[in-house]
C-alpha cells in the first residue's frame, strides 16, 4: 500500500480525520483540489461539544487565542439603536461541561490551526490534486490523480464538500430539497462605522426581520455579513454596490463596507447521503450531509464525523468500521431538524430565530442504541458523551477527566477502594495504583459512580462504551 488512508478534501472535516489518523502513526494522505488554501470567514461558529474534541486533538489554546467569545447584538431600526440580544444565555461552565457557550472563528483560520497541528505529525496538504477516479477491490482502493500519480490505499475517504465527486463517482443519492425561492449572499468586508464589540442587524421598523446581520471577525478587520437577495441579484463580483445600497437604506447611511474578501450566494440546500459508506470508502462532513448556516452546525457535525471515523480507520476491526454510518448518520439527521427548525423561523419573521438553544451545542449527540453501545440503565448510559470532573487523586494531585481521556486510545475508570481503583490507559497503559478518582467531598464523581458502578470504559472519542 502506497498509503493507509486517502482523505479527498482538506476542510476542517478532512483536517480532523487526518490528525487523528496521523497521531495514531496511521500512514494517511490528504489532497485537495484547490491551488490556494480558502480565505474567509463561512463556517465560524464553534459548539461546545467541538471544542471539547479540539481539546483531544491539541488544538483549543490555539483556537480559544485566536477566537472570541459571543457578543451582544446590537439592533438598529431606522437608523436607531433600539435594543441588545444575546444569542446565547450566558452559562457558567460546570465540573462535567467546561466550555458550556460556543466560540467564534472565521473557518481559514480554523483550518489552518488544524493544519498547523497535523503539520506536527509530518503530514501537509497536497494542493492542486484532484481525485479524478477510483476502483476498489477487497483489498483496498486503487485512486488516480490530477498530477497523474496512481495511488493504492487501504481506504478512501470523501470529505470533498457538497458537490463531493467521490459520492456522485458512487453513486450515492444526496437525499433532500434545494428551494431556490431564498437566496442569500454572505461575505466577508469592512465596515467603517461599526463597534466590533458588538454584532449589529439593520432593519425598518415596518419589516425588523427582513434586514441585513454583520458580525465581527476575531484577528481580522472585517464583518461577516448576511442579506437576502431579491430578485435579478445574482452576480457575487458586483454585490458589494448593491450591498452597501441597501445597508444605506437601513442604517441611513452611516456605515461604509469596502474589501469584499469574500463571498457567497446560498440557496437552502438541505441533504442527506442515503449512506455514508460503500465499501472501503467513506463520506464525511458536507459530502455526507449539507446544512442551512442557521444554528452553526455544519462545521461542528463534519468536524465529529472525523473524530468518530478517525480512530475506527486506526484499528481497522470490521464492527468499528461498519459502526460509523448509523452512528454518525442519525446524528447528521437529527442535526439537519435543527438547523432546518431555525432557518423555519427567519422564514416566518419568529422574533426569536437569533436564539440559540441548547439543542445547538451538541453536547447532547450521543450514541444510545447504536451497534457499539449495549443497553443500560441510568442517568448515564453505553453511547453517552463521557462528562468532564474535576477530580484529586490520592495522593491529593489534581486531575481532569479529560486529561485522562486525552490522546488515541480508550479509558478505563475503576471507582471504589482499594490498589486496583483509579484509571488505565487501554489498551497500551498500566494501572494507575492507589489512585482513587474522588471529588473534594471525597466520594468518586457521582454521574459515573451512581449510573455505572465500578467500571466505567470510555471510547476513544469520548463516548461511554460499556459499565459494570
């Protein structure tokens, strides 16, 4: 084999998988078809539930350094400022959730933090090479090149975006509906005028939905910005004339835009793969699943299908791999409720469709039910997201959850007494005795010891796996 795995895409999808594959001394590639790295903001908002997998990688400092937390929203009408909301209530973390509010980072300057990180390991980005087809046999899959290189890998993954050439090489349905009636156009640009302490949406007193949001960049000096597109307004290259146009109408002319970045025209374009996986290749990210921008979801749901596939790919074992698509695909479809339920309302002019609920975070995707989780009972089951706890051992040394569940492998935790309690590394590590996982009252963290009992084996990705 010229390689284990073959990632097509280098987006934050490609990126996780590749650096999870990578730190696990998987031999593993990745193309993209693109001759520059993307520069712009798209996909910049960041759940909670991803930051903890950013963590696992070693890539939060970095992310949280460069990124910002929410803020406020200011609300002109006419001209005047007339009030703040907040998308998010502001939550305090917790012992099982550290980072309960998410955070904001234009997508180039996610991706290459990710790319940083996977550099780390001695793996980069091969630009300008294009998948341009691929067999497979029981063996492994045989991929042509742009460059005209033949490559032999183990396996093949799609994480090429929403036009994915592998799906369509496959044959796989993109199930769904595009409505072609809404068009948005979003962008990158400056806006002389505007406090970058806050968000700001223009509109009229008359319509205070139907108006124009500008969001601040964290580390650059530009606003992403939305506006509905009517109709005839459909060239990118001139929107920025007829942006500022309409932005004059609603502000009264008080902001100057300047240095479209970027842009885009979006068109609700909601789909789903009818599967994830055809053989010895896989769909990942917006290849698998396309989303609405509303509820920030379709970054953070393809950054966790490469948290889940990356470590089944490493161990290679047939029910891992065949866990992957119902895993992930009834997550991508839960996901795509959500962020369709939201855009429902900026449709309908609902007051509250900039509100973001708990059901955006993520942190409740789990995998109850699944081929990998066994029934069980209690607060916390098999397929659960493994909570954080700030915890002392006994020799009185501090120690977090995650830290301990940090890196490529999985994680025994043994509550109780005696030299067998405390935690391994699995399946390389040794126990740890004598060290009792205990919180400062001095009993083990009570959403483990009252729903499992003594044993508790946590998945590589941080889900329960089995209890005893």
């Amino acid at each position: 084999m010229d390689t284990r795995v073959l990632i097509a895409g280098a987006g934050p999808t490609g990126l996780t998988l590749a650096i999870e594959l990578a730190r696990r001394d998987v031999p593993v590639r990745i193309i993209d078809k693109a001759e520059a790295y993307f520069v712009g903001s798209r996909g910049d908002g960041m759940q909670p539930r991803t930051l903890e997998v950013f963590e696992d990688i070693g890539v939060l400092d970095a992310v949280l350094a460069a990124g910002m937390a929410p803020v406020p929203m200011k609300i002109h009408l006419g001209g005047a400022v007339v009030g703040e909301r907040m998308m998010f209530d502001p939550v305090e973390p917790t012992p099982s959730t550290p980072y309960p509010t998410g955070w904001f980072l234009g997508q180039s300057q996610t991706e290459g933090i990710l790319r940083d990180r996977l550099a780390e390991f001695g793996v980069r980005v091969e630009l300008n090479t294009a998948l341009t087809g691929f067999e497979q046999d029981p063996d492994g899959v045989t991929a042509t090149l742009s460059t005209g290189e033949t490559v032999r890998a183990a396996y093949l993954v799609g994480a090429d975006g929403g036009k994915s050439f592998v799906r369509k090489a496959l044959g796989i349905a993109f199930e769904g509906t595009t409505d072609e009636s809404i068009r948005m156009l979003l962008g990158d640009v400056r806006a002389d005028g505007l406090d970058r302490a806050y968000g700001h949406w223009f509109a009229t007193p008359d319509e205070p939905m139907n108006g124009m949001m500008f969001s601040p960049l964290p580390g650059t000096p530009h606003f992403q910005f939305g506006a509905s597109l009517g109709d005839g307004e459909t060239d990118v290259e001139t929107a920025l004339p007829a942006v500022q146009a309409r932005l004059d109408v609603l502000s009264g002319g008080t902001v100057k835009l300047s240095d479209l970045a970027w842009s885009t025209v979006w068109r609700p374009n909601v789909r789903l793969a009818e599967r994830f996986r055809d053989g010895r290749v896989f769909l990942a990210g917006d290849a698998a699943h396309v989303h609405p921008p509303t509820g920030g979801q379709g970054l953070n749901t393809g950054v966790q299908d490469g948290y889940n596939l990356g470590w089944k790919l490493a161990d290679g074992a047939p029910e891992l791999l065949d866990s992957y698509e119902p895993e992930r695909r009834a997550v991508a479809a839960r996901v795509l409720g959500v962020s369709t339920a939201l855009l429902q309302k900026y449709v309908d002019g609902d007051e509250d469709a900039h509100r973001r609920g708990e059901d955006t975070q993520q942190l409740d995707v789990g995998y109850r039910g699944g081929p990998l989780s066994p029934p069980g009972t209690g607060e916390l089951r098999p397929g659960d997201r493994a909570p954080d706890a700030p915890l002392v051992d006994a020799n009185g040394k501090r120690v977090r959850l995650f830290e301990l569940f940090r890196g490529p492998h999985s994680t025994e935790l043994v509550f109780g007494e005696g030299e067998t309690s405390g935690y391994r590394i699995l399946p390389a590590g040794s126990v740890a005795t004598g060290t009792d996982l205990v919180d400062d009252g001095g009993h083990a963290y009570a959403a483990y010891e009252a729903s499992a009992g003594r044993r508790v084996l946590i998945r590589p990705d941080g889900y329960v796996w089995s209890m005893s």
